[in-house]
C-alpha cells in the first residue's frame, strides 16, 4: 500500500526546504532560470516560424 500512499503525495512542484521525493519541479533559483530560457527560446521559434510563413505568402 505504500506505493498508493506515494502516488496520492505526489506535487508538480516543490518547496525548497521540503523533503519529498514525489515531485516534479523544485521552487528554486535553477528551475526559474531554466524555464525563463524555455520561454524565450520558444517565443523566438514562434516569431522566426510567423516570419518565414509571412515571407512564403508574398
């Protein structure tokens, strides 16, 4: 039953003093760090893939 009991525990994301084990994101410096340069790389691909679709209309 323990494994139920985990599954029941589980967070997306963690709080930086807390000691679960179940988790996906940590609440710290490196997890914001590292979506910031996931956004942005993605907005870029947006707005280089809206361009070259702009540019194949004309």
């Amino acid at each position: 039953m323990k494994i139920a009991e985990e599954e029941k525990d589980f967070e997306l994301v963690k709080e930086k003093n807390d000691k679960k084990k179940n988790y996906i994101f940590k609440k710290d410096s490196t997890t914001k760090t590292g979506f910031y340069i996931i956004v942005v790389i993605l907005i870029i691909l947006t707005a280089v893939t809206i361009y070259y679709g702009l540019q194949t209309m004309e």
